[in-house]
C-alpha cells in the first residue's frame, strides 16, 4: 500500500488531494496467535467422551479422504465445549483427529469471526447494528447495556459475565433491534428498557423467552397473522425415503421391462 502512493506522483497523480478519514474498526482481534498463560501450546484440551462419539457422527457424514470438510463443526464443537472459548490447544486437537495440517485449521478459525480466540465472559451479548437494527435503536440498546454492566464495545464486564460485541446482520430483521447470545439463542424487539431485563435474567440463571422479548408472536406484524390463516401450524410434514426409494426403483424396473418387450416386438 505505501509503496503504491510512492509511485503515484511519478505516475502524475497528487496524493495530497486524495481523501482520507478515520474509519471505525469492527474487530480488534488479532488475527495472528498471540500466547497467554491460559491459551499456549502447554495447555491441555481433550474431547469428553461423549464429544468423541459426536465426533464419530460428524464425521460419518464426509468421504474419509475428505475428513478436512469437518474443521467447522467440530471447531464448533470444541468452542462451545471449552466455555465459549477457542484455545490454540483445541485447535491443535482437532488437526491430530482429522489427519491435516494445524495451520489447516488455524486458518478457518481466525478467518471467521464467530470462533472466539481469546476468552469472553459467561455470556457472549453479539449485537445487531446492520442498517434495519440501527435505524431501529440499536445502538440506543448498546449504550444501555455499556452503561448497565460497565464495559464498552470489544470489552468484558468487570464481573466477567458479559463480553459485548457489535456484529454485522443476524437475520431478524423484522424483529430489529435483536441480539444474539453464545452464538446461539437471539432476542429481538429489543429497546434500552427491556435489554436491561434480559439482561437480569440471564446474569440470575432465570428462564428467559427466547426470540422476541415483547409479546409479539415470532415475527408477526400488529395486525398478527394475515396470511396462511388456515395453515395447521401442529400438523408434521414428513416423508417415508424409504418407501420413495422403493417407489422409484420399482417404476425404473418396470419402465426397463417394458421398454425390453416393446423392443421384442
């Protein structure tokens, strides 16, 4: 980059007219490993037993010369194993149970931003701030929650039970402003005042609703329902592929036998 605009003025361009202006960073995660007391080489991580026989499942799914295809899932696994936490030990395991090169698997896991590296509190708060979520108040919620637990964005609360990160969209738009939890659970139809309760909540291990934290049904609009009105929502909409695989080979077998005797003919 800088030798770029060494050469620009020779090329006839005045860089001293090109803009420039400070731009807000949405990640200050090092994307090189950086060794701490709880996260280097001589910190030990092994799958529980049962995480092992989830391994075995896994990896049922892939051709085994294509056992690099689970580096995701069982980056996944070990993360939500381990605390939420994604230790370089971890990592080191899952490259010796998949056959592959560490760097193989270091690579995806400091690519994607929802593998967490360093260690975050007991609840991982990922707040929406994409363009439906911030119009809607979003960052009126993260000031609530900074002001409420006592930490900024990319930070941990003093007590150790929220890490607040802003992410980019969630996929609950309608329900915007939302947010998401341990990478898993979303809480939508957020506002400064009920955040704070959520908040509660979980900080207290009480049960807390999961989707929209108003009385709003799912993403329906004020007016509820108005459409599919008389759509059974308790009915099950499942297939036998067994008997549809028996279907199809016995009408391929019938189509071969008469195709052979329109033949004979």
């Amino acid at each position: 980059m800088f030798s770029l605009f060494k050469t620009l003025p020779r090329l006839g361009f005045r860089t001293k007219s090109l803009p420039f202006k400070r731009v807000r960073a949405f990640s200050d995660v090092y994307v090189n490993h950086r060794d701490t007391p709880d996260n280097n080489d001589s910190v030990p991580f092994d799958f529980t037993a049962d995480n092992y026989k989830e391994i075995d499942r896994i990896l049922a799914k892939y051709p085994k010369n294509y056992k690099k295809s689970a580096v995701i899932p069982l980056l996944h696994l070990a993360q939500k194993q381990n605390d939420n936490f994604l230790p370089i030990s971890a990592m080191k395991k899952i490259a010796k149970v998949l056959g592959i090169a560490e760097m193989d698997v270091y690579e995806v896991a400091s690519f994607y931003t929802m593998f967490n590296r360093t260690k975050v509190g007991k609840y991982h708060l990922q707040i929406c701030a994409t363009t439906p979520c911030m119009l809607c108040g979003a960052y009126d919620v993260i000031k609530a929650i900074e002001n409420h637990v006592g930490c900024k964005l990319g930070e941990t609360s003093p007590d150790g039970f929220f890490t607040l990160q802003e992410v980019e969209c969630l996929g609950a738009c309608a329900n915007a402003p939302m947010l998401q939890v341990n990478g898993e659970w979303v809480y939508e139809d957020l506002t400064p005042e009920n955040v704070i309760g959520l908040l509660e909540k979980l900080k207290n291990g009480e049960e807390v609703r999961k989707g929209p934290v108003t009385n709003r049904n799912h993403c329906e609009g004020p007016l509820g329902r108005t459409s599919l009105i008389n759509f059974n929502q308790e009915q099950k909409y499942d297939r036998d592929f067994d008997k549809a695989k028996e279907e199809y080979e016995a009408a391929k077998l019938a189509a071969k036998q008469a195709a052979q005797n329109q033949a004979k003919k």
